[in-house]
C-alpha cells in the first residue's frame, strides 16, 4: 500500500494552529476519504483553481478555505485562510467576493499562494 501524507507548508501549519483545537480536528477529519480521491479521481467534489498549468483544489470547511495540491506523497496544502481573510483580500483587489474564476484570474492570489511554497 502506498503512503499517503497530508504535506502542510510552514505558513499553512502556522494558520492551522491559531485555531480552535475543535476546528483543526474538524478540518483534518474532512481529509479522511482524500487518499483513494487523490489517486482515482479528478477531485471533483472540492473548489478547483488553475492558472500557467497549476492547479490548486479548494476545501470549505465552516468559515476557513484550505487550499492544496496533489503532491507526489499524498496532497501538500498550501494555505488554510478564513473567510474574512479571502473577503478582505478580494476587497483589496476590487473583485466580487466568493468567486473561484475570480481567484483563479488573479496574478495577486497566486502570489499569496506561493508565498506558502517560498517559505518551505
């Protein structure tokens, strides 16, 4: 049986821990039927963003968006951001609120992306 580990950047494992025990155990229990997912789908049941061939997928849980991608060892996740957290950042940069095409289109929110992957 192959390995499979949920991978966190330094700045995603720094997000989780400013939550509430509650809701990272909350969080982690929503990656429970990610392995077979991962490895036989196309992930279709979480939020998908792509730009230049990358592709994050989105998972909603309560408030806080988790951002991740497929990784050679199971799935890395980038950034875990509340709400409130994408509402100002799309405020900032003029766009609708809620809107993955928004956010996909938007070089700013690659940025914020790759900063999770620069600090590895």
């Amino acid at each position: 049986m192959h390995l499979f580990q949920i991978i966190f950047t330094p700045i995603a494992a720094a997000e989780l821990s400013k939550l509430s025990k509650e809701l990272q155990l909350q969080i982690l229990g929503e990656f429970r039927g990610l392995p077979h997912e991962v490895i036989s789908t196309e992930l279709e049941r979480f939020g998908k963003l792509e730009r230049a061939g990358h592709v994050l997928h989105r998972l909603r849980v309560g408030d806080h968006r988790i951002y991740f991608e497929r990784h050679d060892l199971g799935v890395l996740v980038q950034r875990v951001l509340s709400k409130n957290t994408l509402k100002d950042f799309l405020y900032r940069q003029g766009l609708p609120t809620g809107e993955d095409e928004a956010l996909q289109d938007n070089p700013k929110f690659w940025e914020l992306m790759q900063s999770a992957r620069a600090a590895r």
